[in-house]
C-alpha cells in the first residue's frame, strides 16, 4: 500500500472500473429517489386540488345551503349545511336557519 502511494503511476483497470461501478450505484440511488419525490409530488397535487375544490364548494355554497341541525352535548342547533359530495362541509348559523 505504502509503495502505491509513493508511484506515480496511474490507476490500475480494476480500480477505474471499481469506481465507476460505484458512480453508477450512486446515480441509480439518487435517480430512484427523485423519480420517488416526483410521484410523490404529483400525488399531493391531485389531493391539493380536491381539497381546494371542496373548501371552495363548501365556501362559496350558501345559495345551494339547505337547512339542517347539529347536535353537541345534547343542545340541538339550527344550521345551514353547505359543501359538495365531498367530506368537507360547512355549518353555518343565520338566516334562515332558525337560530
């Protein structure tokens, strides 16, 4: 080993070949990863943009509200319900809604 450091000869064919096969290694791992995070990226912008459109639907909903009631801790409210199909709604007490 002491004597490979003190030649100045270059790098045997093994060892380049070594190297490369680690470079390729490396770029597969960090290629894999982003190709994950991109799919990931996509994944949550399709969930974004249906959350969106159901806060927006639940939001922007007061002219299709129709009239409900909530019950907590056994005192019944009259609300006005707001929302899409989706899960997201919005409970309103006003006008119309008998509170």
């Amino acid at each position: 080993m002491r004597r490979k450091l003190q030649t100045r000869k270059g790098e045997t064919l093994v060892e380049t070949l070594v190297a490369i096969l680690v470079m390729a290694l490396g770029s597969t791992a960090f290629l894999t990863m982003v190709l994950a995070a991109n799919k990931l990226n996509g994944t949550a912008g399709i969930e974004d943009a249906a959350y969106f459109a159901q806060l927006s639907t639940a939001e922007t909903g007061a002219d299709t509200a129709t009239a409900g009631a909530v019950t907590v801790d056994g005192d019944t409210v009259a609300v006005l319900v707001s929302g899409g199909e989706g899960e997201l709604r919005s409970y309103r007490v006003g006008e119309g809604a008998g509170g």
